[in-house]
C-alpha cells in the first residue's frame, strides 16, 4: 500500500518490516529509509475489510516491538538491552 501522507510517500512495497502482531486489528510496524516510522492496519468489522497508514514516533516503535516480539528480535533491531 501507498500512500502520501504531509508532502511524504508512506509504501510498504519499499519500507522495512519490523514487526507484526494482531490483536484488536492486524498491524504491521516498518520503517522507512528515513527513519520514519509507520503502522499498516488491516481492519475488519461486519465483514468489511479497511487498510490505512499511521505514522508513528521512535518511542511508540518501540513499545510495539517490545508487545509484539521476543527478546532475541527486539535485541536484533535495537541493540542489547541493559538489565
């Protein structure tokens, strides 16, 4: 999905995808080349299926990643975490 969102170009084709997770909607975190980060959300209510993009900060990526992955991943993509 594309999408152009203040001036900017929002694609999943291109972006890299970070993590996953479905709980209340389907969502998909990635990250642009910019470090811009953004959700792809898959809803579904009375059968009826609608996709959007929702442009994220670092902070709330990382809350997600730390819901949605385990460890190993997470320490992949951010580093090591201290204890």
């Amino acid at each position: 999905m594309k999408k152009i969102i203040d001036g900017k170009m929002f694609n999943t084709e291109t972006a890299q995808k970070m993590a996953h997770h479905i709980c209340k909607h389907d969502a998909t975190l990635y990250k642009k080349n910019d470090d811009e980060y953004f959700f792809y959300k898959i809803n579904t209510t009375h059968g009826k299926k609608t996709c959007e993009i929702e442009i994220i900060d670092i902070v709330e990526a990382k809350q997600f990643c730390e819901y949605a992955l385990k460890t190993e991943e997470y320490e992949t993509l951010w580093g090591e975490v201290a204890e």
